[in-house]
C-alpha cells in the first residue's frame, strides 16, 4: 500500500558537490543537491540555483563555474558552504579550503575535492523559485589517488563521494555495489 505525499522535490539519493564561481582573485562557491548530467555529446549539466546565491552573482559574471566533488570524510566542510554566503563571508579563508586554478575556464577548482569538472554556461532557464543553469563539461580532473588501476576511470570506492538525503536533511556514504550496469538485467525474459 503506497501512501500519497503530495507534490514533491525530493529525489533520493543526490549527489552534494561545491559549485564555484569567479575568478581565482575572487571566487565563491556553495553546496548544490539539485545537479545532474543532462546530455554526453557535448556533455552537459544542469544546475539548479536559487536567484540569491552569490555562488550564481560570480558564475554570471564570467559564463563559467566548476563542480567539485567532495570525500565523505568533509561534510562539515560542505555544509558551511551550504549554510553560509560569500556575499558576507569568505568562506576560502574561513574553512582553510583553497583554490587552484582551472586549465580551460576563468572559475577556479577547490583543490581540496579530488574530483572536479570545468564548465561553460550555455543556457539559463527560470523556473520559479530556481534558475537553471545549463552548462557544457569542457574538462574534468581527479586525483591519482581515486583512480581505477588503469588510471582513466574514477573508481568511487576511493572517491567516496558525500550523498545528501532531502526530507530527512542528512549526509551519507555510498553502500556497496549491486551488480554490473547494463548486464545484470540481461538475464530476465531470456528464458520465455
Ligand atoms: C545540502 C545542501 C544542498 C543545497 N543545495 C542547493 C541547491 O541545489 N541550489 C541552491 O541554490 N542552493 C542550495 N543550497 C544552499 C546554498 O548552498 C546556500 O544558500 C549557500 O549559503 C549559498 O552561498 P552563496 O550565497 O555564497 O552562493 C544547499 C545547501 C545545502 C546545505
């Protein structure tokens, strides 16, 4: 028996990058749950962003923005980014976090997160209470250290990526692997 609940955006699990705007001289950044990939030629992601984030103010100035993925072990880190605003706080020198610079875009890349995309906006959508943004993956980096033994694939074992549950308004770890995407449900209807 299914219960309603009403209109909802509740989407579970999210991912909880830091998406960062700006320059190296100047940049902000804040916690974003309300992200995913929206196209692979050319890749693509959209990010969703309230009107008062200074995160947006910076990324509107230059076109471009970074997404940076986070270690489990630094929800504390995130959550200040998420709780707090660039437009009264530095919040680089308030964390200790840094900033390095991008190969390809002006928005730098938070060296602390060990997997990170460089970005160019190309569409911006209002949608009521949020702006979407669309923007096109133009390069990505990740640490040694969280890549598979060939050294081309992250391996997200080693990332262990921080996931963020709306509702309950809590961070979590991944579980543990399931099975082989695009195999395992090779198997069913075979037989009839
Ligand atoms: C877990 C979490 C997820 C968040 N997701 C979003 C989001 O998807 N979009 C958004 O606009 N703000 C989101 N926020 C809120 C911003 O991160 C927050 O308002 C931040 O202080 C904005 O900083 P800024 O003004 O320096 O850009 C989230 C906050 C947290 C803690």
């Amino acid at each position: 028996m299914k219960k309603r609940l009403g209109p909802s955006d509740r989407l579970y699990p999210m991912p909880v990058p830091l998406v960062c705007g700006g320059t190296i001289e100047h940049a902000d950044a804040c916690a974003v749950a309300w992200i995913g990939i929206c196209a692979t030629d050319p890749p693509r992601i959209a990010i969703a962003m309230r009107e008062s984030r200074y995160t947006l103010e910076l990324i509107r100035a230059n076109g471009t923005l970074t997404v940076n993925t986070p270690s489990a072990a630094d929800a504390a880190v995130v959550d200040y980014f998420g709780i707090t605003s660039g437009r009264t706080t530095d919040k680089f020198a308030a964390s200790g976090w840094t900033l390095e610079p991008s190969a390809v875009v002006e928005a730098p890349r938070i060296a602390e997160c060990p997997y990170q995309m460089e970005c160019r906006v190309t569409h911006e959508i209002p949608l009521g209470s949020h702006v979407l943004l669309v923007a096109e993956v133009v390069e990505s980096h990740a640490e040694e250290s969280v890549l598979d033994q060939a050294g081309t694939k992250v391996d997200v074992a080693a990332l262990d990526p921080l996931v963020y549950i709306a509702g309950s308004r809590e961070y979590r770890r991944l579980g543990e692997k399931v099975a082989d995407a695009y195999t395992i449900g090779k198997g069913i209807g075979r037989n009839q």
